[in-house]
C-alpha cells in the first residue's frame, strides 16, 4: 500500500538556501493531522558555523499570533557524509523550542528530524499551524533545507484529494 495521500503528506517549508542568512520556514497546519515530522537537511559548512532550528507554532498559516513551541525533547539525526552514514543518533533535552546541534554539525551532512504531535501545540488558545526557522549560520555559505511530513490524516484519501495544509 502506497502510504502517500493515505498516511502521510510532504509540505516544503524552507527551500534549499543558503543558511548562513538566517530563514523563516513557511506555516503548515495539523488541522487534518495528528501530527509532523519535521526534517531538515543540509550540506556541509565551516567549523563553527553551527546551525539552530526553531520551531514555532501560530493559529493560523498566516502565522498569526506566532510564538515558540517549547515542546521539543528529542530529536535524531545523522551527521557526516550522508551516503555513508546508516544509523541514526537520538539526542535528548530539556523540553525547548530549538534544536541547536553541536560540533561537528556545521563541517558536516546532517538530517535532522523530530516529531510534533498536534496535540502537543496550545490547542486550547487555537494554535494548529507549526513552522521551522532557521538561524544564521554565520559568514559563511552552508546550503539546508526543511520539509515537513504530516502524518495520521483524519480522512485518507488519494494524494490528489489531500486537504491543503497551506491554507486555513
């Protein structure tokens, strides 16, 4: 069974840039969702230039009433050459709005995903959208992307009939 459209949906929320400027990721809605994976992937940088992710959480993909989503306590992530790299890390911490992997992760490849139940947002005050920003990384060139990858849909269908998770 393909999962695509039934399982899952894949939202572009920062395109493939350069990174030492720092990017603010486009909004998503978990409306229709139980939750997302967030995953970021980028090339490899210069020694201390090391990357910071934030996620961010608004009551609607306008970004309305945006504020930080403190609610991220692991994450994974493969660092090095990525073609040679098979296993994935858990890193754990306190509960915190950013990921902010140490050295080497700026000489390095890395992809980094964590997951962010819906439930998990302040529903009660009508937050429902979730984005990833970026921080500058510094003065030098270091390309990353992120994508998001909601899951659980309330209603499965094919992926031409997915609710538009762009738009409120």
């Amino acid at each position: 069974m393909n999962p695509f459209g039934r399982l899952i949906d894949i939202i572009p929320v920062i395109a493939p840039l350069d990174l030492q400027t720092a990017r603010s990721g486009d909004y998503v809605s978990l409306k229709n969702w139980q939750g997302a994976l967030v995953v970021i992937f980028k090339g490899a940088g210069t020694d201390g230039d090391d990357p910071t992710f934030t996620l961010q959480q608004a009551s609607a993909v306008a970004g309305t009433g945006a504020k930080d989503a403190a609610i991220i306590t692991e994450y994974w992530e493969k660092e090095g050459t990525l073609t040679a790299v098979g296993t994935w890390t858990r890193v754990t911490q306190a509960a915190a709005t950013s990921i902010a992997p140490g050295d080497p992760s700026a000489q390095s490849q890395a992809v980094y995903v964590f997951d962010v139940p819906a439930d998990r947002l302040d529903v009660d005050n009508g937050f429902d959208c979730i984005t990833v920003n970026s921080g500058d990384t510094g003065n030098n060139a270091q390309l990353g992307c992120a994508f998001i990858i909601l899951y659980g849909p309330r209603y499965a269908t094919a992926p031409a009939n997915l609710p538009n998770a762009i738009a409120d």
